[in-house]
C-alpha cells in the first residue's frame, strides 16, 4: 500500500475516496478517526492518510490530479 495523498479532514479524504472508486481503484483512508482515540485534534500531527494498492498508485495520483485541475 502506498499513500496517495493526505488530508487534515474526514470530508476531502472521503470525495478523494470517492473519486478513485469511480475509476474503478481500491482506496482505503487510514487514520480517520485518530483524533477522537488520542484526544489530538491537530490534523497536522495526524493526517488523514489516502492509500491504494501500489499498482494502482500513478494511475490513482492521474486521477486526483485530473479532478484538482477541474476544480
């Protein structure tokens, strides 16, 4: 497994999921709900990881890519 992306919220990390899915790539969020088990609310000490299988990583970075450029 390798990290795509990550995010310092549940809702991006989600859509990015989301996005990936959709284009037919396994994603798993890792560290969503570290926060609320330590009682460390900074997203900066612990990220919200995106990762997928490390074959479908360069194809999963094309596609969020794709989907910031059309923002």
């Amino acid at each position: 497994m390798k990290v795509v992306k990550t995010y310092t919220n549940s809702f991006s990390a989600n859509l990015a999921k989301g996005l990936l899915e959709e284009a037919g790539i396994t994603a798993f969020i890792l560290d969503e709900n570290m926060g609320i088990v330590t009682g460390v609310f900074n997203t900066d000490l612990l990220p919200i990881r995106l990762t997928v299988d490390d074959k479908d990583y360069s194809e999963a970075l094309k596609v969020l890519a794709a989907a910031s450029n059309a923002e």
